[in-house]
C-alpha cells in the first residue's frame, strides 16, 4: 500500500486517497504502541541472569530488526503523504486554473454579444453591470495571481513533469490577456455610445427648448394697451437673453460632435441632426429680433395713440374754447384776450413739438411696414387736420382781434 505508485487522476481520487493514507497511518501508530511494548517486553529476556530460555543476542537483533522494520513503515508512510499531498497541490492548481478558464469563457461569451443599448438608459445600465464585472474581474485577477504562485511551487519542487503545468500557464494566460483586452474594448465602446447618447440626449432637450422658445418667440399677441406690451416686451427681453445664451450650446455641438466615436459621429443622421439645430437655432434668434421689433412698434403705435390722445383733448377744449370765444369791443377785455392768446401761443408751441413727435413716429411706423400702418396714418391725418383746424381758428380771432385794436388804436387818436 504504501509503494504504491497511484497518486490520482484528479483531485477528488487524490482525496479520497488521502483519506485511506489517514486510516492506514492510523493503523501504523496503533502497530507502533504494540511493537514498542513488545520489543520493551523481549529486551527483558536478554537481561536476565542464570538461566537464558535464548540467546540475548539473538533477542536484540530481532528487536532491532522489528524496531528498524517499523521505522521503514513509517517513513514509507511519510513519503506516501508528501508524494500525495503534493499530488492534491497539483490537482487543486489544475481544478483552479479549469475554474478560471470556465470563468473566462462565460465573460467571453458575455463579451462577444457586444450590445451597447439603444438608448441612454439602457447603456447607463449596461455600464453600470460593466463596472460590476470589473470588480469581478479584479477579484479573480487576484484568485489567478495566487494559482499561478502555486504553479511556480509545484515547478520549483520538481515532483511532477513540468510540461503540463507550464502549458497550463501558458495557455490560460493568454486567454486572459485576451479577456482584458476585450474588456478594454467594451469598455470603450460602451464610453462611446454613453457619449452618444449623451449628446443626442442634450441635443434633444436644446431642440424641446428651441422648439418652445420659437413658439413664445412667434406669438401674436402685441398686448393691448401701453403696459400689457411693456409687459410681453420685458418677458420677451428675458426669452432673448436665454436664446443668447443657449448660442454657446448650438455652437458646441460640431465640437461635441467631433468628439465622438467615428463610427457615431460620422452617422448621416447625426450630422443632419446638428444641421437642424443649428438651422432651428437661427429661426429661433430670428423670430425672437422680429418679435421684439413688433413689439416696439406695437408699444410705439400704443404710445403713439396716447400721445394722439393727450393732443386731441387738448384740441378739444381749445377748438370748443375759440368756437364760442367772441371778441370784445372794450380795450380793456381785448387787451386780457390778447394776454390769453400769448399762453396760448406757448402752448401752442409745446403741442406742436408733440404733434411732429407723432408725425415721425408714423413715418418711422409706415416706411417699416408696420401692419396697422393704415390706421396708423388715418390718426396722423384727423390729429393734422384737427391741429390745422385750431390754427385755423387760432388765426381768425387774432385777425379779429388785431381789427378791434386798430380800431380802438384810431378812435383813441382821434
């Protein structure tokens, strides 16, 4: 049993061996304690005196003989254990370096489907069980690393032909150089959809805010009256200021683009994507230059109308005024109508400088093309006209007056 040559096949025969060495050095300490007492129980015969039933002599030698016999037993059976438990050293490094190649090509597998989602969500997830498998990887890169120590050992005692074992080695070292070099390339490649998607994401959510800010940008409505489009004027100011700041992201986005992967970045949609964003992105800055100068004219044509207003009331009451003015005969009340016609003079002169603030802002309003350009000069023309009408009367009563004061001016002579 104990000159036996077999050591195994693999590691559970290696075991199971190992277990019956256990039962037989066992069995050998139990032969011990008895041949102990028996050789201590012989080597009494050899001392005694008178009488000897045999030779002492031939009692020691066949203790020694006995003694040495046990001895052989027990470092067979020391030799047998070593050349075993190396064996299940051997055995083990190969059940571990099996392991580690059925872990690779489970990874390999997983690897060669080379998905990287079709949206940025399932890539973040897809990234996310990348990163756990290279946690996963670093465990057993360190599993590895310790079987291949054991390896070298083996190689170093020199118990077994170390051909298999080097082959071993080899072979799975390159399968994992290999796997690391796939897991770099998935890597990147799950990088470089990230980054697409990413960019086609961002680029989503500026084409959703363009298309919202064309929207409030092209509105029709120029508010009603002076402070509803003083208002929309401050709210569109603010639409503006963000249009401006998003030209720094349109603008970004052939730098982002070329960025990317080629194989994404030379994509015929993407490209007419970026297109079509920065195309939107000039509508948008368009629009919103025309919507504030619509609104400056509707504010201009609404102050304008406010203006045309004040004028008129003024007109109102100085035409109502000068239509039942009559003119005194007395020096005295002439002389206080004329007093009055110098105030009016002034004022006069202060309506008129608001009358042909109207009158530009009109021109301004029609050589434009201001859509209300029609009904814009129709007030011009009732304002002029009805200005003309109060100069007109102004005119006649001075020339009443001037008659009454030369006449009184000649009757004082005479």
């Amino acid at each position: 049993l104990l000159v036996s040559k077999d050591l195994g096949k693999h590691l559970l025969e290696v075991e199971d061996l190992l277990q019956k060495h256990g039962l037989l050095e066992a069995d050998i300490s139990a032969q011990t304690e008895r041949v102990q007492a028996l050789n201590a129980a012989a080597l009494k015969f050899s001392e005694l005196e008178g009488y000897q039933p045999c030779d002492p002599q031939i009692i020691c030698n066949r203790v020694n003989h006995v003694q040495t016999c046990l001895e052989e037993l027990e470092e067979l059976a020391a030799k047998r254990r070593k050349e075993l438990e190396d064996s299940r050293q051997l055995w083990t490094f190969f059940q571990e370096m099996e392991e580690a190649e059925a872990w690779i090509r489970e990874k390999e597998k997983i690897l060669a489907a080379k998905t990287c989602g079709r949206d940025l969500s399932s890539v973040v997830t897809l990234t996310n069980k990348h990163k756990t498998m290279l946690g996963e990887l670093g465990n057993r890169r360190a599993l590895l690393h310790q079987t291949m120590k054991k390896g070298e050992k083996i190689l170093a005692k020199k118990s077994f032909s170390s051909v298999g074992i080097q082959e071993k080695m080899r072979e799975v070292c390159l399968r994992w150089k290999k796997l690391e070099e796939i897991t770099g390339l998935h890597q990147q490649r799950l990088e470089d959809a990230l980054n697409f998607f990413q960019f086609s994401a961002e680029t989503d959510d500026l084409v959703a805010w363009l298309q919202d800010a064309y929207r409030i940008a092209s509105s029709d409505d120029f508010g009603h009256d002076d402070y509803s489009t003083q208002a929309l004027l401050r709210k569109h100011r603010a639409v503006v200021d963000e249009v401006e700041k998003h030209r720094a992201a349109v603008l970004s986005l052939r730098k982002q683009l070329a960025l990317l992967a080629p194989d994404h970045r030379q994509g015929v949609d993407v490209q007419i994507r970026v297109v079509e964003v920065e195309q939107l992105y000039g509508e948008v800055a368009e629009v919103a230059v025309l919507r504030t100068q619509w609104l400056q004219d509707a504010l201009a044509v609404y102050r304008m109308f406010s203006e045309v207003h004040a004028c008129e009331v003024w007109l109102d009451e100085k035409e109502q005024w000068l239509e039942k003015m009559e003119v005194p005969e007395e020096l005295d009340e002439v002389e206080v109508v004329q007093h009055r016609f110098e105030s009016l003079d002034q004022e006069m002169n202060s309506v008129m400088g608001r009358i042909l603030d109207v009158n530009q802002v009109v021109q301004q309003l029609v050589d434009g093309g201001h859509p209300s350009s029609d009904e814009v000069r129709s007030c011009q023309d009732h304002l002029n006209s009805r200005w003309n009408r109060v100069v007109e009367l102004v005119e006649n009563k001075k020339g009443q007056l001037s008659s009454v004061l030369k006449i009184q001016n000649f009757l004082l002579e005479c």
